[in-house]
C-alpha cells in the first residue's frame, strides 16, 4: 500500500479475557508516535466502546456490534471499579444510560459517524450460504469481520486483507478458507451499507525496501547480525520476545563460511542467564541476556563480577513500569538510574539507549564492540514501548554492522597476563580453552594473573585501571553515536529512549505553528558525556526534560553532571507511552509560559 | 598420556586451616587430572565462594572463582558455548545446597557434560562455622552458640531427584579412592556429581576425623577403622544397564536408600550411574545439527570487519 505505520499493543496482565487494544496510525509520511485522536474504532465488544468512545473525533466513526447495544456496564465484569466510576459520572453528567447505546449517544452528539452491524447475522448468513451449520456461533471470527469492515469503510482495496489470511493461516488451508469468506462478505458488506466517511486509504506511492517490524526485532535481528551467538534468557514481559525469536531463528547461513546458530537456553532464573552469559563471554563467545527491571534487579552481583574481571557482556534492558511487579505489560522508562548504579562497589559499565526501533537494529551491533573494546558488561536500554510497538522503516543494512573485537588474542605465546597493565587501561583477552592462554578470574581483587591480592599497592592500581576505562569511553566512541542533536534552540528539550518518538512528531507539529524548539537525544547515559552536552546546550535558554519516569531520572544525571537545572518536565508514569499530542500540548504551554514545572501526562485506557 | 600432578599445581601460597580437608580434595583433583593426561589449556576449574572456592586458584589450568552459589551457571554456560573443554565445578555445601540450591536442580534437569564436587563439612568455615546445609537438626557444633534448628539436605539424594545422572561420595582423607571418583565423574558422558565428606577442623567438633574413623565406637567400626565403607566392596550395583523404566526406577530408588545411610555406617562410591540420558550437548544438536562442530566459541562472526551473517531471508519476509 506504501503508507507508514505506527502502531502500538497495550494489554493486561492477563492470558484472556482482560481488554487489549491496538491502535495504528496510517501516514504518507514517516510517522514516529501515536496521537490523542481516533478516526475510526473498530470494536468487537463492549468494553472497547466503553473505554474508548471518547477518544473517536467528530468526523470519525465507530464500527460496532449492534447486538451489544444494550448492554450494561455493570454487566462487563472487566470493567474495574475506578474506570467504572469515572464513567458513570460522564453518563449521569450528560444524562445518558449505563449501556453501549449510552455512550455511543455522547459520541453521536460530539459528531461521530456510527456504523452498526450484526456480527451475530453475518455469520449467520454466512453459515447457510455454505451450509456450514459451525459458522453461526463461532464468535472467534468477530475480529476478522471487524477489521475487515473497518478496512471496507475505508475502501482499502481488498487484495492486502486476503494475502495477510492466507499468510496467518499458511499451514491451515481449511481456517484459512472459512477466514477469507468471512472477509470478503464483512468487507462487501462496509463498502454497500456504508457511505460517506471521510477518511479512505487507497494507497500511495510504494517506498521500496521498507520493513513493517515489531519493535523487539531491532535488538534480535541486530544480535544475530553483530555474532551474537549466545543467549540464555529467563522470561518475563516485555522481553521474552525478542529470545524467543532469536531462537526461531537459531539457524542461519553465514557468508562464505558454514551455516551458523545462537544457542538460546531458558535458564531457571535471572542469576543464572547472567551467569551462563558470562560463562559463554569468557570463551570468546559474543553473549548477551534479555530482561526488564526485576530480572536485570537479581543479575546486580553478577553485573559486579563481570565488572572486576572484565567480562564483555551485553544486557538488553527491555524496561517496564515499576517499582516491584508495577504494571507488568506497561510502559515506563524506569530504570535508567537503577541501570547506572547497579551493583555493589565502583566498577565500569557501559548503559547505552536507542531511541527509536529502527536505530536499536545498528545500536546492537555497537553495544557488542563497546563491551569488547573496553571488556566490560553494556547495559542496552529499551523499553514496553518500543517491544509492542509495530513500525514501519528502512530495510536494515548488514553491512553497516561493522565487528569490532577490541584486544580479543587470536593466539598467545607464553608468559600471558589477563590483567597486564597496559597504556589504555585494556589488557588483551584470552578466553578459555585457548592454547597457551590460561588465566584466573575471581571476584575478589586480583594480580596480573587474576589470583587473588589484597595488597593496598595494587589494589589502587588495579581500581584505576579499570575505572580509566569511563574516561575512555568518552574518548574513543564517536560523538554522534554518544549525543544526537537534531537542532538546538533558545528551548531545548533533552530526552532519551523511546520517548524521542513522540517529541520528534510534536517538535514537526509546533513548527506548523511556527515554535521551534530543539532536541538533544542522549544515547550513552553512563559514562555520561558531560563535556559534549555542556557545549551542545551552552545558548540553550530552557531546557525541558521529558521522559516516561516519575522522577526525571535524566534531568537528575543532567544536573548532576552538567550542574544545571532542568527548567521543565514532561513526565509520564500512567504506563501508557506518550503520544505525540500530549508532548505537543505541553510544549506549547511552556513556550506560552503558562505550564507547571512538571506538567505530567495522563492520555491512554 | 599421564602427566604429573604438580604440573597442575601452581605456586599460589595455599591458606586453609592445617588439617584442613580441601588440601585432599585439591590433590585428588591434580592426580586425576593428571592421570587422565587433559590438556591443561583444554581445562577449566570453575568454583564457588567460601573456602573450597579458593581452589581454582591452586590448580594450574583456567580457574574461574565465581559468586557465592552461582558456579554452576558460569560452569555450563563456557561449557556450552564451548562444549570441546573438560569443565570442573567446585564450592562448599552451603554454597551449592543453600543459596545455589536452585541452580543445583536446574543443573540436574539439563545434563550438562561436566562434573560438580561439593566440598562437605556441616559448616561456613570461612564465615566463622555457621550450620550449613548438611548439618543435622539438633547437632551443635563448637562454633554454634544453639543447637541447629534446621534439617539437613541430603547431597546424594538431591542429586538423583534432581537428574544428574553420575551421583558418588567419596571421603576426603582417602584420596586415592577420591581420584578415582573423580576419574570417573569426569569421564562420565553427562552431568556428574560427587558430594566429598570433609572434616572442617577449625569449626565442625563433631564430624571429626576421627569421628570419621570410628574411634569412639566400640565394636565393628573400629575394626575397619572407619565408619566410612565402600559401596563397591558389598556388590552394591550402581550402573543403569538397560534403558528401561524398570531398571532406572530400580536403580534410582535403591540408590535413594542408600543416600539417608549415615551414623555408624556412611556408604561412599557410586551411588547411581545413567548413561541412558541424553546429554545436554545432544539435545542442542537435535536443533542445530552442526552445535558440536562450529559451537558459539568457535563460530566465526565477521568478514574484513564486518558483520557475515546472512539475514536477508527473515528481512525479506518483513518487507512490504
């Protein structure tokens, strides 16, 4: 079709039965984030219109099953108290009943155009054009004949729908059959019993070599990409996903060499994935796990072994909303200082973020030669929005995936030191099994050799050479691959992660209004590149800082590294990622002078 | 080819309490080593915290000295990613029956080709003689201020519930009969584990060598100059021959028997051997058929620099 997309998952913590949504943003431009406004819902159930009438626009529709007209709130059990409260208020406000119709009144009065269907006669109709007397009660289709209407009512030409079914059901030719009927009579049925609405995708002008991804196959496709070739990974949401791709696609060809694999182990804990992921490192294995907040909480004492022996390692940090379980399915950039500071003692790591998806594929690839030129482990922070997030973007390039192995010996005479001294702080690397390569490693501090010392002498020795390693960072890496300026101005937004989405959209909106305003993106949190931000932002007159956390945690290694205030926050911690308009309309109010110094976001069911 | 033990010695000055028994386990581990003739670059020692996880540092091949019961994930992690190494794990039994207990059954379930021995002696020596995890309910140690309030775990027990499929004891003051444990934990084609009974003379008053040797008993014990005895000098049948639910139910139960013998009469020797089970290295190669060729360690990942991994197939199925 050529339009680009953005598209985002929200759920419950829950199998079924909780409310999950999608919402997709369609655009003949590229798009970076949601928006507050819904042009058209198309719901299969109750709760769906309950919970997100509102946000349908004047001039917009909701498709809807006509059977549910009456159903009540109280008879939706998944409705929670709170919500329901909220609600009710709305309804007695506006004089309006407890039910489906209720507030499908409210939307009709604000100007949104609804468009009713029996879901319960299409497949009636359906079971006896076939004679397929099954058909009548299999509810399970409501959601192909909701998409398919929608996509009717917007005269999306039909030949997408069909091959996407036959590509779902491939192995199914008998589902699939039943699932392409079922499409083909909803989608008829939108485009005769529906007209006038606004809003038609008819396609534009295909860009060639773009990519519909989801947003946790930036990190796995850049670790198969960069030799990854190790994962041992404990689950939990939101960053499973990406190991269990890696491991459906464990095997693959490598170029001019015999076919390759990544082995991926579920281990029985967040401990042992680290320490089987140090283990595989330490044979010269590129290795890395995968986790959110209370998994990368229990790898802290590991991360701190890694750290005294010099372990490249990678941690993929997909985070969530906290403190504790928190909203395990939700969105928050959380724990960005919790990342900095874990583990006990002083000891080098590295925390590096991406931005936006498309960037977490080349980000990957870095992070493995950060942990190997400076052997140390490399925190890559991600988060629930990027992991449920579908996009659109340029095709991934491999060959811009450059290897750098750092002080990696392919061979070793006699006399070998893992910890020698060295100019640069790095000492070159065996790895275990290696001829003439034998080394020791121990948690305790050690001598050259890696055996234990308590020595006083060589104890500051060996603490300076290993934190001359942050002063080493800030020096080798690129700056452009540490700080993104997309432009700076008089008000100056920093920010970090996937939140650049959002605030690069806003920025594009404000400028339709003739605000501009700039935007440093910090990629390298740790060590933080205080020089190079000071001289970014040195006519920089407010700094706004805007991140999914409660506390600013950014704006607080700003300041303490940078010794300046944050003037404003945009904060989020609903769970729900920040759309585009809310950035937007609090962007506008500090340039107007009229915002809080914390203007906090609260948009999203 | 044989070598000699103290070429897997190294010079690193050795700080257990005199009398201490890790000094046997250290030397049984060097003789076996040496008797199987392993290459020592081909070699990892991996071990826990405490005591006994000083070891690595004594024996002269790759030592890696971990975290406080964690040893066994580092262990099989190298051990997978590079499956052509002989991996030995080693801690203290409250590091691998208390906070490593977890890993333990983990380590059972998956049959990782390679051989834990827990260092057993009731006690945290180097904590100051705490009751670990194989001291029984009610015992008091000098070190103790109350008697211990816990049961024990029992080593042997856990490891066949567990799934590792080599489980022995051996004693640490019969160093010959240890090496030859050991010879054959690590030869054993799966996970191997041996619990070694150890006096802790600082802390443990209790389970002495001399208690180990029966002095104050009065009668047979005495005799033998032991209340250890070998299984393998009563006919005790270890080794599951047929793959059969039978046997295996059969072997594992009287080997689960014979692990809550204790008091006058401690059995050491195998208890219980299965080279039935498939080993972790050929479940790998049921899904990748070349894991055992080009395993992670040996993969090569770049061509002048850059990446060489073709993933044009998967991005090609994304494109639209």
């Amino acid at each position: 079709m050529g339009y680009q997309v953005f598209g985002k998952r929200e759920f419950y913590s829950n199998i079924k039965g909780e409310h999950s949504y999608f919402t997709v943003r369609i655009a003949d431009k590229k798009i970076h984030s949601n928006v507050n406004d819904v042009n058209l819902m198309a719901s299969f159930d109750a709760e769906t219109i309950f919970r997100h009438y509102d946000e349908v626009i004047s001039g917009g529709g909701i498709i809807y099953d006509s059977d549910i007209i009456e159903t009540k709130t109280d008879t939706v059990r998944t409705l929670d108290a709170p919500f329901k409260e909220r609600l009710h208020k709305e309804l007695e406000l506006k004089n309006k009943p407890f039910t489906v119709a209720g507030v499908l009144e409210i939307a009709k009065d604000k100007g949104v155009l609804l468009f009713p269907v029996s879901f319960k006669s299409i497949l009636h109709t359906l079971s006896e054009e076939t004679e397929n007397p099954r058909l009548r009660g299999l509810v399970r289709m409501y959601n192909v004949i909701g998409v398919s209407l929608s996509l009717g009512l917007v005269q999306m030409p039909p030949d997408s729908l069909q091959k996407t079914i036959d590509t779902i059901f491939s192995k199914k030719p008998e589902i699939a059959k039943l699932n392409q009927l079922t499409a083909i009579h909803s989608y008829n049925y939108a485009t005769t019993n529906f007209k006038n609405f606004d809003y038609i995708l008819l396609g534009t002008e295909k860009e060639s070599r773009t990519l519909l991804v989801q947003g946790f196959q930036g990190t796995a496709l850049g670790k198969m990409a960069c030799g990854c070739r190790f994962q041992p990974y404990y689950p939990i949401t939101p960053a499973s996903d990406e190991s269990v791709f890696l491991e459906s696609h464990e095997l693959f060809e490598v170029i001019d060499n015999r076919p390759g694999s990544t082995a991926v182990i579920q281990t029985e804990d967040e401990i042992c994935a680290i320490g089987m992921a140090i283990g595989g490192a330490l044979t010269g294995t590129r290795s890395a796990t995968c986790t959110s907040g209370p998994g990368f909480a229990l790898m802290a004492e590991m991360l701190g072994w890694a750290g005294i022996n010099e372990v490249p390692i990678v941690i993929t940090n997909y985070q969530r909303s906290g403190p504790s379980t928190g909203l395990p399915t939700r969105h928050g950039q959380d724990d960005l200082l919790f990342s900095i500071f874990a583990g006990h003692g002083d000891f080098p790591k590295l925390v590096y973020a991406s931005g936006e998806i498309e960037e977490s594929f080349y980000d990957t690839g870095n992070c493995f030669n950060y942990a190997e030129i400076f052997q140390l482990p490399v925190i890559h922070m991600m988060d629930k929005f990027h992991a449920s997030s579908v996009i659109t973007c340029q095709r991934w390039d491999t060959k811009k995936i450059s290897i750098d192995r750092g002080k990696l010996l392919e061979k070793v005479e006699s006399g070998y030191q893992r910890f020698k001294f060295s100019d640069d702080g790095i000492s070159p690397r065996s790895r275990l099994g290696m001829d003439n390569g034998i080394f020791w490693n121990t948690g305790d501090e050690s001598d050259e050799t890696g055996h234990i010392t308590e020595d006083p002498v060589l104890r500051v020795k060996m603490m300076d050479k290993r934190m001359s390693k942050l002063d080493l960072i800030l020096d080798r890496i690129p700056k452009d691959e540490q700080v993104v300026s997309h432009g700076v101005d008089d008000f100056t937004i920093i920010s970090w992660g996937s939140t650049i989405g959002p605030i690069k959209d806003a920025i594009d909106m404000l400028k339709k209004d003739g605000i501009s305003i700039g935007l440093i993106q910090l990629k390298l949190m740790h060590p933080f590149p205080a020089d190079y931000v000071k001289s970014l932002l040195k006519d920089v007159k407010i700094i706004i800082d805007v991140e999914a956390n409660y506390s600013g945690q950014l704006g607080k290694i700003f300041k303490q590294n940078v010794q300046r205030d944050i003037d404003y926050f945009i904060l989020k911690y609903t769970g729900r990622a920040m759309t585009s308009t809310e950035v937007y309309d609090s962007l506008k109010k500090i340039v107007e002078n009229k915002a809080e110094k914390r203007e906090v976001l609260i948009h999203g069911a | 080819m044989a070598l000699k033990p103290a070429e897997f010695k190294t010079d690193v000055h050795n700080d257990w309490c005199p009398g201490c028994g890790d000094f046997g386990i250290v030397n049984a581990i060097q003789m076996a080593l040496a008797n199987m003739g392993v290459q020592r670059d081909k070699t990892t020692i991996f071990s826990g915290i405490g005591c006994s996880g000083k070891t690595s540092h004594f024996i002269n091949t790759y030592g890696v000295h971990t975290l406080h019961g964690r040893v066994l994930t580092f262990a099989q992690g190298a051990k997978i990613a590079n499956p052509e190494m002989t991996v030995i794990a080693v801690g203290g039994d409250g590091d691998g029956l208390g906070i490593g207990a977890g890993h333990f059954v983990a380590a059972g379930r998956r049959n990782v080709n390679m051989t834990y021995i827990i260092f057993d002696n009731g006690d945290y020596g180097l904590t100051k003689g705490q009751a670990s995890q194989t001291l029984k309910l009610g015992e008091k140690t000098k070190s103790l201020p109350s008697p211990n309030t816990n049961s024990n775990v029992n080593p042997i027990g856990l490891a066949i519930t567990s799934g590792f499929t080599f489980v022995a004891r051996g004693y640490s003051y019969d160093v010959r009969h240890l090496k030859d444990l050991i010879i054959q934990a690590v030869k054993h084609p799966g996970l191997s584990f041996l619990d070694v009974l150890q006096p802790c003379p600082t802390y443990n008053d209790l389970n002495t060598r001399d208690w180990y040797a029966g002095t104050d008993l009065m009668d047979e014990a005495q005799k033998r100059h032991s209340r250890i005895y070998k299984l393998e000098d009563t006919g005790y049948e270890p080794t599951v021959h047929y793959d059969t639910e039978i046997e295996t139910n059969e072997k594992l139960s009287q080997a689960l028997i014979k692990s809550l013998e204790w008091g006058n009469k401690i059995p050491t020797g195998v208890f219980y051997k299965n080279e039935n089970t498939t080993p972790y290295t050929v479940r790998i190669r049921d899904h990748i058929p070349n894991y055992l060729e080009n395993p992670p360690a040996k993969q090569n990942i770049s061509k002048n620099g850059f990446s060489n991994t073709d993933i044009s197939k998967i991005l090609d199925s994304l494109e639209v």
